[in-house]
C-alpha cells in the first residue's frame, strides 16, 4: 500500500523519498523497533544561545513553589520584545516537553510589560533547560488500555483574578498524546467547582479525540476513562442530587454530566500521587516534580535509547 502511494504520488508531483522521518520542523524522530522516541535538543540550544545562556547552571525545576507571580508589583520593566521571543520560543518546545506546559503557560500571562519578578522567573526555565536538553517522549510498542485522560485542578492560582489553571493529558495505550495547562475562564468558588471544570475540559478533548481516532481507524472508539482526584466532582458529573450545590456553576461546565449519561465518557478516582495532570497545574518541589515529570512520560531520550540499543546487543548475542 505504501509503495503504490509513493508511485501514485510520484507521477503527479516531483517528490524523492528521504526513508523513514528523522528531523521534522525541529522535531528529532528516532525509530527503534521498539518504539519512537520525540525531542527537539537542537531547538532548545538554540533557544540557550539566543538568550545567551548556553553557559548557565542547570536548575532542577522549572519555577519554585514559593514563587508568586502578579501584573501589579511595583518593579521595574524588562525588555518587552526579548521576552516575548523567548515565550513564544519555549511555546513550540512544549510539542514535546509537557513538563514545561505550565511554568511557560504562566510565564505567558504577562508578555504585556512584564516585569523584573517574570524575566527571573523566565531564566529559571531556561536553566531548567540547560540541564534537561535530552529529554523527550518515548513512545514504546505496547497493548495497552487505550485511550485514558487525567484531570486536574490547582483553585485560586493566580494572583491577580483568583482564577484557577486547568490541567489535563491523555494516553493512548500508555504514551502522551496530547496536553493542556490553562487558565480557567470563570473563578472557581471551591476546589470542587474548579475539579469539575476542569474535568468538563477534559471531557471536551476526549470527545475529540474519540471522532479523531474513529476517522483514522474506521470504527466508533470505546468510552474514553477521565481520572480525578477530587471525590466531590467525580460526584457531581454522576448525581444529580448535588445540583443545589451546583447551579451557579454555568450552565455550559455541565456538558460532561451528558456524556457520561451517554457513556461516551467514564470518571473515576484516581489517588493524588498518581494524578499525572498534576505538574501541569500548579508549581512542584524538587524531589515531587521529578517523580511527576516521569509519570507524565517525559524521559531522557538519550538513556532510553541507549537502553534499547544495549537489550539489542544481548539479544544478538544470545
């Protein structure tokens, strides 16, 4: 079938076959017959050199707990235009680095004067750059689960307006596909309120995803599993008694309340320590952003492959 598309597509356009994709868009594909593996370590120098900071010390994380960002502190302005380049620079990176969706995400809250506190914390990420230049997605061969999202919600982030950031990453057969980490369009009265409208989000990208995938394989897709760690919402998407507590949330948020009636949409719990959207909503410790940025899938692409490529060398052997 390839062949005779390549045939096909060669008597109408001038067209030479390159062999299997190796370097997209500053996207690195690494082929194995175990797996792929996504990075883009030479975009990311790049972005070190422009800023010039090729030389600095590496970070462990991204941004700080303590770290409080706002567009009111009385600070002197940084260069408006340096800013926004490295911002929209780190944006494209996040094709493959979701560990930096919402230290960016945040950082992009303020391309409008930002001050000296945003070009701080801006250098921050870019040293956590510096150390983390190999990583990437690993996408390995498996029969997995199919197709799992998890949702979450960090309530009253930001400074500001008080609004909350959503979070919220789905799995097709164990590997990231897709992410998210954004700031929510309403206030959230209560860390439930935010949980259920983050899981609405949720269930709006799974519905998505479930036509995407039916498109691509020719057959309907089975319920997608959102996972939340919030009780009370996971409570609120299936009963209805709890709606005295929930009609000043707007009407829109309760569409996922319909797709789990329709079953296209299954919720259930998920303890907190596995809750993978967990990095994408708010800022982590040292030791509790390493173990996340693992379970969110992003590894050093450059072990990974050296680990396949030694399991190749024993089983030669052998």
């Amino acid at each position: 079938m390839i062949t005779e598309f390549k045939r096909e597509m060669s008597s109408k356009f001038e067209m030479s076959d390159l062999g299997k994709l190796s370097y997209y868009l500053g996207i690195e594909v690494h082929q194995h017959k175990d797996g792929i593996t996504l990075s883009q370590e030479r975009y990311a120098s790049k972005i070190l050199e422009e800023a010039g900071m090729s030389d600095c010390n590496a970070s462990q994380s991204p941004m700080d707990q303590s770290v409080k960002l706002s567009k009111n502190k009385k600070e002197g302005l940084i260069d408006e235009t340096n800013y926004r380049r490295t911002i929209g620079c780190l944006r494209y990176l996040l094709h493959t680095r979701p560990d930096l969706s919402f230290s960016v995400g945040m950082l992009s809250r303020y391309m409008q004067e930002p001050k000296e506190s945003h070009g701080t914390a801006l250098k921050q990420v870019l040293r956590y750059l510096k150390g983390t230049l190999s990583h990437g997605l690993v996408f390995e061969r498996s029969n997995g689960a199919g197709l799992v999202g998890y949702s979450d919600s960090s309530h009253n982030v930001d400074e500001d307006d008080g609004k909350s950031t959503t979070g919220h990453v789905f799995y097709f057969n164990g590997c990231p596909i897709t992410w998210c980490s954004q700031k929510q369009e309403t206030v959230a009265l209560s860390s439930c309120e935010a949980e259920f409208m983050a899981a609405t989000e949720a269930a709006k990208q799974a519905i998505w995803l479930q036509e995407l995938f039916a498109e691509v394989i020719g057959r309907e897709c089975e319920s997608v599993t959102i996972r939340v760690d919030n009780k009370s919402a996971i409570a609120l998407t299936k009963n209805p008694v709890f709606h005295g507590r929930s009609k000043h949330i707007h009407r829109r948020y309760h569409f996922i309340r319909e797709c789990v009636e329709n079953g296209q949409v299954e919720v259930e719990h998920v303890p907190g320590e596995e809750q993978k959207a967990d990095i994408l909503t708010k800022a982590l410790g040292r030791i509790k952003f390493k173990e996340m940025r693992g379970l969110i899938g992003v590894k050093d692409v450059k072990e990974e492959e050296f680990k396949l490529k030694g399991e190749n060398v024993v089983v030669s052997l052998k």
